[in-house]
C-alpha cells in the first residue's frame, strides 16, 4: 500500500488525543473520521486536527469506503465487539488496551483476525517505550537477563476520571486494564511464558464495584518472577514505575525514561525514531499495513496474556 492511509478514529478522550499527536508525526496517514459520545466535544476536537467527518457512531464511520484502520480509545467493554465490527467491515483495527474485558472476547476478536487476515493489533504500549525496548535489546543480545521484574501501578481515582481529569462514562479496572500492561511485558521481555500466576485484591469500593488495590505475583518458565503492585489509592506519585532486576545491571524505567540503579538517566532517544511510545506503536500498525505482514503486539501474539489475566480473575472470583 503506497497511497495514503486513512483512518478512523473512535475516542476523543485522553488516550484519542494522544494517538491524534502521535499521527501528525507519521507520514502517509490522515485521519479522516473522528467518533465519540459528545457531538460538540467531538466537533471540538476534529476542528483543532482538521479531521472532516464526525459522529457519535461507529457504524457510520465504517461505511466510508475511503476508511482504511480504525484506532478504537473507546470504554473497555466495547473493545472486542468493536473490533471484530471493524473487521467484519473489511478494516484494519488497532484496539487500544485492552484487546478485551474477558478471555472468550478477546479469543473471539483473534478468531475475526484469522478469518479476515486484516491487521489487528492491541496498543500494548510498554512493547514500544523506548525504555522497554532498551532493556528488549539488552536481552536479545545475551547482555542482560531478568531476574525479577518488580512493578507499581499507582494511581489516585477514586471518581470516574480520565488521565486529563474529565468526568468518564465508564469504569476503568486494574486488572483487565492495567495489569495487562504488565502481565504482557513480562513474557515478552523473558521471552518465556507466564507460567504461575497468583492474585489478591483489597475490598470492593461501593459505588465503583471493583477492588481499588491489587497485589499480583507472576513466574515465566525460565525461572523469572514478577511483582505487581496496583493502587487507585495512591495520593501519589502517579503512574507506572518499573525495576528490572538482572544478572548483570538493574534498570528503573519510567515510561518513555530510563535510568541506572543509582539514578543516572540513559540515553535511549536513538532506540527508535521517536521518544513518545504511543507515536511508535501507530508507526507499526501503519507499517504492518503497508507491508502486509503481522504487527509487534497483534491480537494473536497478545492472546496469552488473557488467558492468564482469565486464571487470576478466576482466583479472585473464588
């Protein structure tokens, strides 16, 4: 595919605002629809990125035949009937995490993708910070090993907001959602599957209905361990914190950064083309397009992830 790549888009929330950004550094791609559940806000935000068509439907944006991908940053429980309609619709589909909020959407989503061969990709995003992907190479290469990989999770929502503040329609979950970030970079940096999973979780909030703390403990088939702690109580300091502890060096990644055991940041800005991860992770949707070729984090590679955030939700359920 040389021409260019047009897209849909479907969430103009925090995480559609940050693909929108990401996408105006990617040559090729013009995003030409924009849906969400606000018309005006919609309208609001397809003005600022020049974007012609709006509404509050997927479908109607699915009708386009100029529509090539579809980016979905829309609640959680829409993700898998969402993608498989984009599939069934003849359209690429990058779904941001998670691919799925149970493991039968999320085997039904990879069933669509075998039985269309479009690309479909999940936005596991900690496959592309430049951090991770440091630390990904360091192990390729033999130089580094994972001991333990010690995980915080932390955030402070106690309401239904979204990472700009605003008011959400929906109700986020540390497991289906943010665990999965984790639970995904562990077996893919040991290269090993995750082959022990255990989970605990703190009471239930009241008018949410989901646990507000979370302890997870994962081992891959290499001997590995990983520790995962998840908090919508923590007053701070927000976000996700990552400690590699190997065999040769120890790396704290925040993000995108990356620094030493003693606090000494490293260079990872010639990792890829760009520092921003979520920027990366649409050039290789786009490019697997392109090429016709299977993307880093499809929705078939992501699948074992699922499958073990099903066994602790099971444990949890018991």
């Amino acid at each position: 595919m040389s021409k260019t790549i047009k897209v849909a888009l479907a969430g103009a929330g925090a995480f559609g605002i940050k693909h929108l950004d990401g996408i105006r550094n990617i040559d090729g791609v013009e995003v030409v629809s924009l849906i969400s559940r606000d018309l005006d806000k919609t309208r609001e935000v397809a003005a600022k990125y020049g974007i012609g068509h709006v509404s509050t439907d997927l479908a109607d944006s699915l009708a386009l035949p100029e529509v090539d991908a579809v980016i979905l940053c829309t609640p959680t429980q829409m993700h898998a009937a969402q993608a498989i309609a984009c599939m069934e619709a003849g359209k690429h589909v990058q779904v941001e995490i998670p691919m799925a909020d149970s493991l039968k959407g999320a085997q039904d989503v990879v069933a669509a993708q075998k039985k269309t061969g479009l690309v479909a990709m999940c936005g596991h995003t900690r496959r592309f910070n430049p951090s991770h992907q440091y630390v990904h190479k360091k192990i390729a290469a033999g130089e580094f090993n994972i001991q333990q990989l010690d995980v915080q999770t932390y955030f402070f929502r106690r309401t239904n907001m979204n990472a700009m503040g605003q008011a959400r329609s929906w109700t986020d979950h540390l497991l289906w959602h943010h665990a999965a970030h984790t639970v995904d970079l562990f077996a893919y940096q040991c290269g090993s599957p995750i082959v022990k999973a255990n989970a605990i979780q703190g009471p239930i909030h009241p008018a949410l209905g989901i646990a507000m703390d979370m302890s997870i403990q994962l081992k891959a088939a290499n001997g590995a361990i990983c520790t995962l702690s998840l908090s919508f109580n923590n007053g701070g300091p927000l976000g996700t914190y990552f400690r590699y502890i190997g065999d040769t060096a120890t790396y704290l990644a925040r993000y995108d950064d990356l620094f030493t055991s003693k606090e000494e940041k490293i260079d990872v800005s010639q990792v890829a083309v760009s520092m921003n991860g979520i920027e990366l992770q649409d050039r290789e949707f786009f490019a697997a397009i392109r090429e016709g070729r299977e993307p880093n984090s499809s929705v078939g590679q992501v699948l074992a992830c699922y499958q073990v955030l099903h066994q602790l939700e099971q444990q949890l359920n018991a």
